[in-house]
C-alpha cells in the first residue's frame, strides 16, 4: 500500500481566514456533496479533496488505507494553511479520515468533524465483497442501494438536482478507485483507539441515518476526551448536501 494522490480544490477564496478542508464520502464528489454549504461557510477558505478516482483526483494505481488517505490529506494542509489554523471534515470514509488525521496527525489541525460517520464500518467481508463486485461490475451496480441509503425521507422529490448530481458522480467514480476504497474501509477500525483522540472532535450524524445512526456518533463522542455530537433532523447519510445551512452551522461553531 502506498500514499495515493489526491486533489485539492479550491471552493472559496478567504486569504487570511482559517483554512478549512471538506471530504466528499465513498462514491460521491467534493463539488457534488458540498457545493449546497458552501455560501454558509464564510468564516473560512475552503478547499475540497476528493477520493482517489472520484471527482477531480486522479485514478489510484494499487490499494490504500485509510491512514494513507489521511496522510494524503495531512501533506495537502501542510501546503495550504501557511501558518493559518486549519480545521477538517469529512463525511463517512472521509470521516473516518478525519478519525485517522485526529490520531495520527494531531497538530495539522485545530478541531475535526466526523459526518455521517463511524470508527467500523460494519463487517470487513461485506467491504471486500463489494470491492469485487465494483472492481468487474462498474459504479453503477452500486446506484440503486446508494439512492435508498443516502437521501431522508422525501428528499428525492425535494431536490432532485442534488440528488441526480451524486448519483452521477458515483456512476462516473473509476471502479478500480472505488474498490480500493472499498477495502481500506475493511480494513478500518479505530474503535478502540478514540480514547486517544484528543483533538476537539465533532460527531456529527443524521437522524435517518441507517448506515451511520445517531447512537454511533453519540458514542463516537462519548468515548473521545474532547467529544461533540450532534444530530441533524430529517436527513440521512449525506448531511451537507440534504441540510446545508445546518450542517454549516454547526461546523462553523463549533470550529471558532
């Protein structure tokens, strides 16, 4: 395994505001996912990374994990904050990254946000079965389950450009890409390690959230020294695009 390379986005300018860094989640898109939230985030600069084969970075050429993701993600902050604080979230495998910088990379940021997000996910043998089927099927096996999982009730109908637009970035997300993160979430699992965690920490979960719900956050929290958790009414597993002015808020203050 190696570091992969991915690609930072600028997504607003701030020259001399706190840098903060957003993660898009497995098979969606910074740009796709975040791009509601943005005009909330005015406090800072704001800069998105893709996964690897999702979005703007490159196709990853052999598996990762998620502690190479973040150091990916840790290089990238050491670039761009310029002696600024900096601050990141990152929604599900993205969170789980924003877990591992937390452990692994505790002075590159002030304070993390984990979105929709969990220290395991689920059995690792699920992960690898998905990776297979992804690696000779394609992204768009994956379409059908997603649209349920991803959206609270009603959504769909709410906002349907939001919705097609994620849809379509995971039905163009390079499957190889997408296998690879696949396994690096089988091989995820910090559960034991929060306890160390003690960068300020934000938990953030939607309420109907199946894949991630509220009692994993709150948990999350729970177990952090300097855990936060909060819930968002009415959403699911992809929070900044279903509740953006919420979910802006919250990071917003919970990052001053």
């Amino acid at each position: 395994m190696s570091v992969p390379e991915i690609t930072p986005t600028l997504m607003a300018a701030g020259p001399g505001k706190p840098l903060l860094i957003l993660g898009a989640g497995l098979g969606t898109s910074v740009q796709g996912l975040w791009s509601p939230a943005i005009p909330y985030l005015t406090d800072f600069e704001v800069v998105g990374v893709d996964l690897p084969g999702h979005g703007a970075s490159p196709v990853s050429v052999e598996p990762f994990s998620v502690a190479d993701l973040a150091a990916a993600v840790a290089g990238i902050a050491e670039k761009l904050a310029s002696g600024r604080r900096a601050f990141y979230a990152g929604v599900s495998l993205a969170g789980a990254v924003a877990l591992q910088l937390g452990l692994e990379h505790p002075g590159c940021f002030g304070a993390i946000a984990a979105i929709c997000s969990a220290p395991s996910f689920g059995e690792p043998q699920q992960w690898r079965e998905r990776a297979e089927v992804v690696g000779k099927q394609g992204t768009p096996t994956q379409i059908t389950g997603s649209a349920q999982r991803w959206f609270g009730p009603g959504f769909l109908g709410k906002k349907p450009d939001v919705a097609a637009r994620l849809l379509h970035n995971l039905q163009d997300a390079d499957r190889h890409s997408y296998a690879h993160c696949c396994l690096a979430l089988a091989g995820f699992n910090v559960t034991d390690r929060l306890k160390e965690l003690t960068i300020p920490l934000l938990a953030i979960a939607g309420a109907e959230d199946t894949v991630c719900p509220p009692e994993v956050s709150h948990a999350m929290a729970a177990l952090a020294p300097n855990g936060t958790a909060a819930v968002v009414p009415r959403v699911a597993h992809q929070a900044p695009a279903e509740a953006p002015a919420d979910v802006a808020a919250l990071l917003t203050e919970f990052f001053r």
